[in-house]
C-alpha cells in the first residue's frame, strides 16, 4: 500500500512518464524549466517548478532551466539573475549549464529555411492588423494572404532581405504555411518570426529577426533531448503546432507536450503582467513586497523553502481549473514553522505593570526553553524585573470565567517566571490604563503556588528595562476579493489594511536574530527580521502567519 505522501505526490503526468518508462519509450526522462525572463518568479511558477524538477529527481532524470528569451523588449538580464536565485533558494539544482532559447537562435534560423525550401513557410507582407483580420474567427474560417503562393525561390530572398534589416517592423514576417481554414486558430498560418529592431540581453544587435514561442519552444525541446515538455492548459491548442514543427523539420527527438492547470490562489493575482502593474501603481514596494506572490516576496515575508514545496506537493497536478484556499498555503508555513521555529516573547500593543513588592534594582536572569518539545534546541536566558511590558489585551478590569488573563485583583502566570496579581491601576485623562500595579508571589518561579491554588492563564512579557524596540510589519491579503485577477482597477481592491506598521517590543535575545531566521512570538504567530529594512539600531520583523489558535494554547505554567 502506498503511503499518504506516495498518494499525493502520484498525478496524471507521472502516469504517463511511468508507462513510458515501462514500455520503453523512453529509458530516462529529462524535463524543463522554460521561464520567460520578464519579471520575478511567483508561487504558479513554483507549481511548475516542483513538478519539472521533482519529476527529474524522482525518476533519477534531469531537468534543464531555460530561459525562453525570444522577446528582447519585455526582458532583462536582471530577470534572469531573480530567477536563478529564487529557484536555488526553493532548493533546485539544474542539470548542466543553463540554458537560453537565444543560443538556438542560428538553428532556429536554418529550420526556418528548411520549411521555406519544402514550401511550408512564407514570407507575408500584410501588415500585423491585416493579418489579424485575415485569420478569422472561431466562428468564421480565415482567407490566405495574397502573399501565400510567393515562388520558395523569392520567399528565401525576401527572409533573407528580413534578417538583413531590409524591411521595417512589421512591413514584413514569415509565416508557417498550413491551414486557414483549420478549428484550430493557431493553425491558421502562425508567424514563426518578426522583426524587432531591439537589442538583445544575450545576443546583443547580432539579430533583427526574433522567432515566436510557437516555433521555438518545441525545437528548443528537441535540441535538448527534452522527454515530457509540461506547460500550463493555455498551450492546449499550441499541441497541433508543437507536433507539425517537429514534424516538418529534420530533427532527431519528438518530446510530447502534456498541460496541466495553472495554480491560481485565493486573494492574489499571479501574471508577471499584473504583478507588474502592482508594482507600477505604486500599490506595493516592489517585486519582493512581502505581501506579493513571488517568491522573493514571499521569501520576505518569512516563508520556507520547505514550505512552499510543501504545498504544491498538497495542491496536486491535475488538468481541473481550481483555485487554491490562501489557508492552505499559510497552513504549510505554520507546520512547518511550528517545528523549526525558536520560541521567543515579544509585546505588541505594550501596557505596563510594575511589581511592588520586587526589588528596584533586581534582575533575574531566567532560563527559557527555546522549543517547547525540541530540547535540543537548547535555552536562552531572558531578563525578569520589576517593570514588565505585556499586551493590553491581557488585562481586564472585569472579565468573566473564560477569560484566562489578567484580571484587577486575580492572578495570571508570566510565561516561564512568577504568578502575579493585579492590585490596582492608574489611567491618563482619556480613561486609558497607563500601568498596572501588582504584586508577585516569589515561591511560583517556575512551580505551583504552595498552597496549590489553581492559576489558570498564562501570558506572555518582556522586561521594560532590557526590552528592544522594534518596528513589526502586520500583513493581511493584499486584495479585499478573493478574485482580484477578474477586476482591472487594483486600488478599487487593494486592502487598506494589508500592511500595518506597529511600534512593540521584543526580548533582548532577538538583537541577534538573523534575516530568514524565523521566530515565533509567543502566542502571536511567526516573525522573521525584515531583510531589506532591519538593523539591530532599528529592528524591524515582518509577520509571516499569526499562529492559528492565538490565544488559548499555552497551559503549562513553565
Ligand atoms: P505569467 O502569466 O505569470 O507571465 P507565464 O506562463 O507567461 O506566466 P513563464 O515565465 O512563461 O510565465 O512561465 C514559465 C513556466 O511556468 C511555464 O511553463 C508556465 O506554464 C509555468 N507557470 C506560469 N504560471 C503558472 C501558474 N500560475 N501555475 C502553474 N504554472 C505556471
Ligand atoms: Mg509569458
């Protein structure tokens, strides 16, 4: 029987590649990365990535990152760097080199004359509007160009006279010759290639023809040896066209594509187009905003590599449109967090309390656990002295049963130190409580009180004297709607609250902490050190998730 993981991480593409393998198709399966250099990674991008990487590590394969760089005026060389480092942080290894689409760019050139010589490819000089009309509809069958029946002879000349900046852009493309009239739209004569008088980041002016998707990312797969090409549903269609290419050049392989569906989640868009936009309208600070999508952003925000793993082994690979709960992928950070994180206290909303009946001058060195079943991840010392912060929220001057906090004239239990009760308060002119006298019973440190009367609730503290001060960044859903993609106005749905900066306080031991070291505050939920913002003159920590049940699960009274 297969174990639960087994079961999950079992889809219909390793199906496929399982058979192939049993009947011997094929005797190692090599697959690809092929990510457009026009923008940051995202989370849909790392669905695809574990599953062409994983496929390749399972199955003792290889996987290949290319870059698919046929579009010079939407890409950069800094894309490609991004792109490099999120996918070496998400824990992948690419098989040899890197690659770029661009390297092929003087083969795909000679299979461009391959087709013209067998007359299957024609230069056409309507212009980009005209070709357009001329396709048709899904409705309507397209009408050939009156450029269509052009001798091979005058179609090589007139490439040719493309390549060499003969003609301006878009006065001249080549185009496949297949079907105008075809069900399938990208049947209908696709352009292969177009001019662009555009440098290159790879290969600078040396072209001023570019070959579309179509036609390059199937050779590209070919020249690689690429088994099992996996895209996203949208290159469904694209199928007919990858076949016919490979099928009308001379070229040894015949990778077979398979789609999937894209990864969409709840409360974010996911296009490098609209995460652009994003960014443009100034709506976040940029490609790595902790609230954004992509990987860096979410790297930022205090994600694991582990964890985003994690859940795109969860989300499963199916042909299905879906779109994915945000609590499951907040679900994955937590467990995982929950393992690896160090157990610290900080106060967020900070109200005073000063114990009266503690020396002025003391301070007790206590020592704090800092997992609470993880021993080995040893203790840290942590101050306890007369004046304390806690939340504002632990402390009521009334309160009924269920509440298990502070309340005037009970007990509580400070987290791993003394029970204390609250004996009185004082409040400013508005009516706001400014500090909370009490007093504590010095034979609870650490233990129950003599007389075993029970203390139910525990809070969490940090010593006024010896506590930092740091800025927290609290961040919510980016969008109000849980479909933000279908609204082309963003500031109609950008939530105000996505991102609220707080002044609290945090225990000394945290000036230490390091970016992507992951913390979890005490019954508030997970932090890290913001990796841009922070120094240790001027802390900031960024939330990750708050924990999922804030408020009620400590009882133990260490
Ligand atoms: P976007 O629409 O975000 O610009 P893209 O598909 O144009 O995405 P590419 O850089 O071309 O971006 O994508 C590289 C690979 O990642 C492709 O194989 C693509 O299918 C896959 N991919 C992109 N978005 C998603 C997604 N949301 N879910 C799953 N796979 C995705
Ligand atoms: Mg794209």
């Amino acid at each position: 029987m297969m174990n639960e993981s087994e079961v999950i991480r079992s889809n219909f593409v390793r199906q496929i590649i399982d058979k192939d393998l049993a009947n011997g198709k094929h005797s190692k399966v090599r697959t690809r990365f092929p990510p457009e250099p026009n923008g940051y990674l995202h989370i849909g991008h790392a669905k695809s990535i574990c599953l062409n990487f994983g496929i390749a590590q399972d199955y003792d394969g290889e996987c290949n990152l290319r870059f698919d760089d046929t579009n010079p005026e939407k890409e950069d060389i800094k894309y490609v760097e991004s792109i490099k480092n999120d996918l070496n942080w998400l824990g992948f290894r690419w098989s040899g080199d890197i690659r770029y689409s661009s390297d092929y760019f003087d083969k795909f050139y000679e299979y461009a004359i391959e087709l013209i010589n067998k007359d299957l490819a024609y230069v056409d000089e309507l212009n980009p509007e005209k070709i357009r009309e001329y396709r048709g509809t899904l409705s309507k069958p397209g009408k050939p160009s009156p450029y269509r029946s052009r001798s091979i002879k005058e179609n090589l000349s007139l490439f040719e006279k493309m390549r060499l900046g003969g003609f301006k852009e878009g006065e001249a493309c080549l185009r496949a010759k297949i079907d105008m009239s075809s069900s399938f739209i990208v049947m209908r004569d696709p352009v292969l290639y177009r001019i662009r008088f555009v440098k290159h980041h790879q290969t600078g002016d040396r072209w001023c023809i570019y070959p579309m998707y179509d036609f390059t990312h199937c050779i590209s797969d070919a020249l690689e040896g690429i088994t099992h090409s996996i895209c996203t549903l949208e290159f469904q269609d694209n199928r007919r066209l990858y076949d016919w290419v490979l099928d009308n050049i001379t070229i040894a392989c015949q990778p077979n594509q398979y789609e999937f569906s894209r990864l969409n989640l709840e409360y974010t868009v996911m296009s490098k187009r609209k995460l652009n936009q994003l960014i443009s309208e100034k709506l976040v600070e940029g490609w790595d905003d902790p609230r954004m999508p992509t990987i860096s952003g979410l790297r930022r925000r205090g994600f694991t590599p582990g964890s985003i793993r994690e859940f795109c082994k969860r989300i499963g690979v199916t042909k299905q449109e879906n779109m994915i709960e945000f609590t499951a992928l907040e679900s994955c950070v937590r467990n995982d967090l929950n393992e690896s994180a160090l157990r610290v206290m900080a106060v967020l909303n900070p109200v005073k309390i000063i114990i009266q009946n503690y020396d002025e001058d003391k301070v007790e060195m206590l020592s704090m656990s800092n997992h609470p079943c993880k021993a080995e991840m040893g203790f840290r010392r942590v101050p306890f002295s007369r004046e304390i912060w806690i939340e504002r929220d632990d402390f009521r001057e009334e309160a009924s049963k269920q509440y298990k906090r502070l309340v005037l004239g009970q007990e509580v239990r400070l987290r791993g130190a003394y029970i204390v009760r609250a004996e009185s308060i004082e409040k400013d002119n508005q009516g706001n409580i400014t500090t909370i006298y009490c007093s504590y019973d010095v034979n609870t440190l650490g233990k129950k009180p003599v007389d075993k009367r029970k203390v139910k609730g525990v809070i969490h503290w940090v010593s006024v004297g010896q506590a930092l001060s740091a800025k927290i960044c609290l961040y919510d859903h980016l969008f109000t709607v849980s479909n933000p993609s279908t609204f082309n106005n963003f500031s109609k749905v950008i939530n105000p609250k996505s991102l609220i900066k707080i002044q609290g306080f945090v225990e000394p031991s945290l000036i230490t902490a390091k970016p992507e070291q992951s913390f979890q505050f005490e019954r508030i939920g997970y932090f890290c050190i913001d990796s841009k913002t922070s120094n240790p003159k001027a802390l900031v920590f960024n939330r990750t998730v708050a924990l999922r049940d804030s408020w009620s699960k400590i009882q133990d009274y260490q």
